[in-house]
C-alpha cells in the first residue's frame, strides 16, 4: 500500500509534488520518489511513497518507468500471478515479481479494458510518453482513496486532501455545503467534497487528460448497474465466493494478520484466512470496564479469545484507553475529511500494535453487514414497517413515554432507551425519509435550528441528495435497496474511508475481502428475505458460516465495532467540549448557533437525551475546519 501524487502541465509541478509526497510519508516509509518526465510539450512530474507488500526489492520502487509508460500506484491486484502469466503470452517480459509492473503491462495490452480484469484495490495515475496524455483510475468499490483538482490547464492529484492543501492550500476554499452533509451524517459522502475545487475521482471510473486540454471519461464498473444485473441472475454460492476471495487477499510478500472483534463477519475472515495460513495471527481489542459500563457495551473479546481458543491461533489484546484529549486532534488530521467517528481510533491502535510486531498486513469483516443486511437500522426499518400498522392510540401511548426516559443513571447507560428515542425518530416515516433517519444524526428541521438560517439550503440539498441515491435503483425490495444505498455511501464515505487514513498512518495495509466486486455480486444475487429472515440478520452469510465458526460465535448477539463514545465525551473530552467547541471558530464564524449547541451539550451531560455521537461529531468538525483555516483555506 502506497501515496500517489502528480502535477500534469503545472509549471512548478515538481515542487509542488515533492511537497505532497512528504505530506504522506506515514503511507509508505520504505521508499519514496519524485520523476519529473521529460517532454517539450508536456510538464509532467509523478510521485510515490512506497509501503512494500509485494516484491520487497528495490526494483518495484515507484514512480515505475517501463517502455515509454510510467505508473505511479497505490494498491494491491490479487490476481496479477494470473494476469502475469497471460501478459507472458502475449509477450510482455517482467523484469521484478511485482503487481506494480504487470498494472503498467495490463495497461500497455488492453488500456482501460484492464481495469475490469483487476482484482483488488487501486487508484493509480499512469503517463503515456508517445501521447503525453496522464490517465487516473480508481477501483470499483472506491477502497482506495484519490483526489483530483484542476488547475489551469491541467491537474494536482494525491492520495490524501491534505497532501494537495499542504501544497496549494491558500489557492482553496471550504465548501459549505459539505461541512452541512458531514454534520448531518457525522462522515462525507462521496457526492460532497469537504475543500471546494478538489474533487474524489469516483470508483469504478478512469479519467485521460490530454495535451490540448481537454479530457476523455469512462465508466468501467458501476454499483447500481451490477446490483441489478446480479439481482435478475441465478442465486450465488456465497460460502464459495467468500472463500475464495479471502484465499486472493492473502497473496503478500510480508506478514499478514487479522482483525478480530468477536464478531460474525471478523471471525470468517478469521476462520478462512487460518485454513490457508495456520501460523495467521490476530489482533482484538478490549476496553476500560468503567468506559463498558457507561456505553453499556458487550464484552466482545470473551468471544475473539474463544475463536483464537477453537482455531488454535494466537490472539493480540490491545487495551484501548488512550488519552483521547491528545488523540482526537491526531485523528482529525489523519481522517483528512470532516468524519466523526470514534471507531477510526481502534483501527488507528490496533493496526500501530500490529505494525510495532513486524506486521504489515490486516485483514478486516468490513463490508459484510453493508452487504448482507448486517446493520440495527437494516432490521429496525423492517421493525418500523410493523409499528406503523399498531393502531395510532397505541403509538401514541409509547412514544411519549420512551421519550420521556433518561438515557444514562448512576453512571451506567441505558441501551435500550437509546434506541427506542433513536427508533421513534423515524418510525413513522416513508421509507427512504425513515432510512436516512434511521443513521444521521438530526432531522431535517433540527439540522436547520442547529446551524446559521442561511445554510438552510445547503441542507436541503443534501437531504434531497440521499433520496437521489437511494431512490436510483431498479431492486424490487427494501432491504436491498438499504443495502445497495450503504454500499454506495455509507462504505465508502465512512468505513473505508477511516479504514485507509487510520491503517496508513500507522504504516500498514487492511486488506477487506467482503469488499470484492464477486462478492458484492453474489450478496445482491439473494432478495432480501435471505438476509433478513424473520428477526436474523445476515442470516444467508449465517448459513455459510456454520461450514467454518462453532454456532456460539454464529449466533451471538450483534455488536458495533464501536468506541466508549459516552464516557469519552461525558468524562474525558468536558474541558475541551467547554473550550474548543462551545467557544470555537464554527460559532464565531456563524457555522454553528451557540444557543442550541450549548442546549444539545446540556442534553448530553444530563443525561436527557442521548446526543453523544453528536457531540462528537461537532466538536471533530471544529478542528478539522481550524486545521483547513491554519494552511490557508479560505471560506466562500
């Protein structure tokens, strides 16, 4: 796993790519390079950080020139043996035992063509001496992270925002819009950009830009398109293609370990990486007993050490309880975007355990519960389609009760009434205004009493974006389409979007094999009912499991790969709440109305209402917008 970065007809290209490559030395400390390409009518310079999974020699170092092509990458093909050897005979020669090399000989042979025959994750930038053209792709499911921001008559592009802010931060500005969506969803989907003029390039898609200006666009791989296309098709074997996808991911030149919480989807990973690897070790985390008891949390390491116990592996426990005063400002500035989950803060401690024991490689579950109708909401939604058919005089006596409940006593959280309020939200509304409900932090009137009155379009238009991206499908049922609307947004804004900035700044790769084009596949070749049956979530993914985990582990009850949110922001994190946030530059520069955040805190901290999540969010969004402001973001 790597750090890309380039200029492409930019007159100080070079310095300005030197900068972006320092920028991101924490994703690839092995090795490093700036090439500035010689042409009379093309400025074209390529950087790379290098992490070395594949072909640990120097000669797989990057920027990699070859034939008139030359490739900057970031990522892994788990099939390149396989292309490798078709490549051979169709007489490519290779010259290292590197994946880098047969990208750039798959991209000489088919050009875009490749992109639908690589399995793995990827973004890339590859230059081509004959034409001068640069052309960007990036993976299907968007794993892998890449920005993009014209600039005069061509492009900076990195792996990370804030390589291109560090670089040319004073030419940018805040987008408004963006900071509404990521308080409205406590993360950025992919439809905002949190810095306005730099741009996601999207998943699944390739850009050639041009001598003459002007640029040529392709879509190779669409989500909607293939979940329909899956959907209308024969059922998959799920445990097959399970299996085998994470058999692929294990293809390393370096250690490979596992993530394991205890949970159904890290467990399989697990369990199937142990069955090729007998000597894989994992890594799990615990938690303070008095941070479990306010977040009224389950105890998930009893069922990771039981697994290592049955499968015989060893099992690394990483206590987390850290000094989160001082880590929540180091994760803002790794997150890169304005993203207000603590999980990332796990990722973050598991994976710098892992690399301070020589291992470079992680293998995560994430993606399953997108895939196959994993998460509360999925179920609560199903939950609510049911309540709305109670009779009104009986909704009517429960809701104000629930409501009236205090969500935490005695030091000790009450599970229960939090999601009973948190179900009340959006019980009673049509589906997709229910499902948006069901995981963003405010309704539509509360968003707006929270934020200036000017910025009440801005949220508008973000609520009526997620009903376009929900409502874009052709799935005849409703946990499918909450599935393909997670797998959308919610994956890649969110979880692989923490996924990639917490591992890489502690040097290492996650690999995430339900994360696969054959797997997505498979997962919306099922209706909904086999994932959902009855009260069982995941229930197809269930059934496959039974060949590989002890039904204890199966049947378990679901839990988050979550954080001790509330004793954090109750105890830890009240003095910077009070000084960084309550007095902060979001309600001096009129972001934020001060009356109601110091409302919604009192909330919190009396224990009323469950806004702990919210908090949280607010107070990441601040540091992350006087970062921005101190490397000369402007605001527009």
């Amino acid at each position: 796993m790597c750090g890309v970065a380039g200029a492409y007809q930019q007159v100080d290209g070079k310095l300005l790519v030197s900068v972006m490559v320092d920028r991101m030395t924490h994703r690839g400390p092995d090795a490093g390079g700036v090439v500035e390409l010689v042409d009379p009518d093309t400025a074209m310079v390529l950087g790379h950080r290098r992490l070395s999974i594949i072909d640990l020699s120097s000669d797989a170092d990057q920027p990699f020139s070859k034939g008139g092509l030359t490739l900057t990458y970031n990522g892994e093909l788990y099939n390149f043996r396989e292309l490798r050897r078709e490549l051979q005979g169709l007489g490519a020669q290779f010259r290292t035992a590197s994946d880098t090399e047969v990208v750039l000989e798959a991209w000489r042979a088919w050009g875009p063509r490749a992109l639908r025959r690589f399995r793995g994750m990827f973004a890339f930038g590859i230059h081509d001496e004959a034409t001068g053209s640069l052309t960007l792709a990036r993976d299907p499911l968007g794993i892998k992270p890449l920005y993009v921001m014209p600039r005069g008559d061509g492009i900076l592009f990195a792996s990370e925002l804030k390589a291109i802010v560090t670089a040319v931060g004073p030419e940018l500005s805040i987008d408004s819009t963006a900071m509404v969506a990521s308080t409205l969803y406590y993360w950025l989907p992919q439809e905002f950009d949190a810095i306005r003029g730099v741009q996601r390039h999207p998943a699944g898609t390739w850009a050639e830009y041009r001598r003459d200006g002007s640029v040529a666009r392709g879509c190779y791989w669409d989500v909607a398109a293939e979940a329909a296309l899956a959907a209308q098709g024969p059922r998959a074997d799920i445990r097959k293609e399970v299996a085998d996808s994470v058999l692929d991911h294990l293809v390393a030149d370096a250690p490979v370990a596992s993530f394991l919480s205890g949970g159904l989807d890290s467990s399989i990973i697990t369990a199937l990486a142990h069955r090729a690897d007998p000597a894989i070790e994992a890594y799990t985390i615990v938690f303070r007993p008095e941070d479990q008891r306010l977040e009224s949390m389950p105890d998930d390491a009893r069922y990771a050490r039981r697994l290592a116990g049955h499968l015989g592996i060893r099992l690394h426990e990483i206590e987390i309880s850290p000094d989160v005063v001082d880590l929540l400002p180091r994760m803002v500035d790794i997150l890169d975007e304005p993203i207000g989950d603590p999980a990332a803060i796990n990722t973050l401690l598991m994976c710098e355990a892992a690399r301070d024991a020589g291992v470079k490689v992680l293998l995560s579950g994430m993606g399953a519960d997108e895939l196959f109708g994993g998460y509360r909401k999925h179920l609560a939604m199903l939950v609510a389609a049911r309540y709305r058919r109670m009779p009104g005089a009986v909704r009517g006596a429960v809701a104000p009760v629930a409501r009236a409940l205090p969500v935490a006593m005695g030091g000790r959280g009450l599970r229960t009434v939090r999601w009973a309020q948190r179900f009340l939200t959006f019980a009673e509304l049509p589906e997709q205004d229910a499902f948006r409900r069901s995981y963003t932090l405010y309704d539509r009137d509360e968003l707006v009493g929270l934020l200036d009155p000017s910025l009440s379009d801005d949220v508008d238009t973000v609520v009526d974006r997620h009903r376009e991206v929900y409502e874009d499908n052709d799935l005849e049922d409703v946990v499918s389409r909450m599935c393909l609307a997670d797998t959308r947004m919610f994956m890649p804004g969110l979880n692989l979007t923490y996924t990639d900035r917490a591992s890489m700044a502690a040097s290492t790769e996650v690999r995430v094999p339900f994360v696969d084009p054959v797997v997505m596949a498979a997962a919306f070749s099922l209706p909904g009912d086999e994932k959902i049956r009855g009260r069982q979530q995941k229930a197809a993914l269930k059934d496959a499991a039974r060949a590989w985990l002890p039904d204890e582990i199966i049947d378990r009850p679901k839990a988050s790969f979550g954080a001790p949110l509330r004793a954090w922001v109750t105890n830890d994190l009240r003095e910077l709440v009070d000084d960084v946030l309550l007095r902060g530059e979001l309600v001096g520069d009129g972001f934020l109305r001060g009356g109601p955040l110091q409302r919604l805190v009192d909330d919190q901290r009396a224990g009323r209402r469950d806004e702990a999540k919210q908090v949280w969010q607010l107070l990441s969004l601040e540091l992350w917008y006087r970062n921005a402001r101190e490397a000369g973001v402007g605001i527009r």
